[in-house]
C-alpha cells in the first residue's frame, strides 16, 4: 500500500482518477472515433472505481486503463449497429490537440483523422490490440492482459492492425508539407481551379461528407482524381462565395474550420503523402462540429 494512503479515502481515489483521466480519454478515444463517447466510457471508469474495494487495488492507474479499455470495446461493439444507419460517410469526431498534440498516450499514433478512420475497419479487438500497442507502449503480455488472450494471440492483433494501415494508406508528409499543400488546395478549391485541383490531388483520392443527410453534405464518397476535381469545382459557386476560413488543428494536424456568417459548417481534413491529397474529409454533422468549435482555445 502507498505511505499515507487511506484505503477509503475519496480524495485519494479522485485524485488516483484524475491522474489517469488523460489517458483513459486517449485510450477510448482511439478506440471510438468519437469524443462524446469516449468520455461516456471515462464518466463510467469514475463510477465504477467508487464502488471498487480500492484496498486490494495494487495499481490504480493501470486498473482504471483496463476498466475504461474494456469498456471502450463494448462500446465499440454496439456502435457498428448504430452506425449502420448513419445517412452518408461516417467519420471521427474531430478533437482540438493543439494543448496535448498525443491525447494522453506515449506517442501520438492513432490520432490523425484517417488513421482513426482506417481503424474502424478493424474489429473492436484488433483495434484496440493497435492502440495500446502503438500509441501507449504497451507490452506485448500487459496489452495479453487487458484483453483477457494470450500473448502470442496480442501479437498476431497488433500485426494485423499494421499490415491494415501500411495497405490502406502512404507515409504521411511532414506537418510543415501538409499545411502548405492544404493551402494550396483551399484557394484553388475557392477559386474552382481545375488544373491546379488535379495538380495536388493524388489519382486514388478519396472526398468524404460527413453531414449524418444534412443538406450539401454527399451522401457517398467521391472518388478518383477526375470526379473529386470535378466535384470541387461544381462545388465552389455554392459554398465558398459567403464562406470564410479558419485555420485550426485537429488530430494533430492542421485543418481548416468553415463557417458561414459565423456560424460553423464545416472542419477540412486532408490525408496527404508524397503523392498528393489521398483523403478529404469534411465534418459538417452539427453534433461533431459543436464540440469541437467550443474547445478551441481563442
């Protein structure tokens, strides 16, 4: 037992909980996609380690992670069903990282938007396997424990979780590469500029809307260089003309917030590898956008 802890103490299992929070956030973050969600599981970790004999609790930090990872797949789980009938793309809830740039964990793998997205392509298990591995640094045998396999089995899940990725998406540029092709891209996209669309958009690109079947937001994903150009350009005269531009970060990279008439409409996130813009993923669900708006720091 720690020197001067009282078994019983509230203070003491607060401040235990407080210590952990930015991890346990992190952790069913990733797992998620989802901000509201992810702290639904945090708020239930709080409950759950009230009611716990803390007494016979060795490690609270780690206790807490694998109550809240454990919480996260179940989560997870029953997400997929509602995400069936979500209307259009669905994609991650944008999160500001600009005051902690890895949310909680070790490195901040597992972050950036697409990835997030990629990883619900993954079952609960193997994505949570990645996660602990690749963003928390989680041994092979405490990743074993926490999902209740073996460790040769947690092995095999990280692996799978790799192999996914390195398949489905290029090595990223640097931030400093990232932020100027998105510039590029946003004036060109203002301006309706074919040549200069087709210049930095990569041949297998893909644009996603998620709007939940608001107005303006596609319903289906846009793909390969000739249509997304094409798209943007139908798109200017609509949406840039009474627009204006914000340039923000989120998931640890620079986006682009729209609003119109000061009211919010949009958070751009762009893929970007060395052979253009592979991914555009545009928020514009009012129920993703809000939240992350309100946690901007002026």
């Amino acid at each position: 037992m720690r020197a001067g802890a009282q078994p019983g103490s509230l203070d003491r299992a607060t401040k235990d909980f407080l210590s952990a929070r930015p991890q346990l956030f992190g952790v069913a973050y990733r797992i998620l996609g989802s901000a509201v969600e992810a702290e639904d599981v945090v708020q239930e970790t709080w409950v759950r380690w009230q009611n716990t004999d803390r007494a016979q609790v060795r490690e609270p930090a780690a206790f807490l992670t694998t109550v809240a990872t454990r919480l996260a797949i179940n989560v997870a789980q029953s997400a997929r069903a509602r995400r069936e009938s979500y209307v259009g793309p669905w994609l991650p809830e944008p999160v500001d990282t600009a005051q902690d740039p890895q949310l909680g964990a070790e490195r901040a793998e597992a972050l950036e938007m697409a990835v997030l997205l990629l990883l619900q392509k993954l079952n609960p298990v193997e994505r949570t396997a990645y996660v602990l591995r690749e963003a928390f640094d989680y041994p092979y045998r405490r990743v074993a424990e926490i999902l209740e396999t073996t460790e040769a089995n947690a092995r095999q899940l990280v692996s799978r979780g790799r192999r996914h990725l390195a398949a489905e998406r290029k090595e990223p540029v640097t931030p400093e590469a990232h932020r100027r092709l998105l510039e590029v891209f946003l004036s060109a996209a203002r301006t309706g500029d074919l040549l200069v669309l087709e210049g930095v958009l990569a041949a297998d690109v893909v644009s996603y809307s998620d709007g939940n079947g608001i107005r303006g937001a596609s319903r289906i994903p846009v793909v390969g260089r000739p249509h997304v150009s094409r798209y943007l350009v139908a798109f200017a005269p609509r949406f840039w003309p009474r627009a204006e531009t914000r340039w923000v970060e989120a998931n640890g990279r620079s986006a682009v917030l729209v609003s119109s008439g000061e009211q919010p409409v949009a958070l751009l996130t762009a893929d970007i590898s060395a052979d253009g813009i592979g991914r555009l993923m545009w928020v514009m669900n009012p129920a993703k956008l809000a939240p992350y708006v309100a946690s901007l720091s002026d």
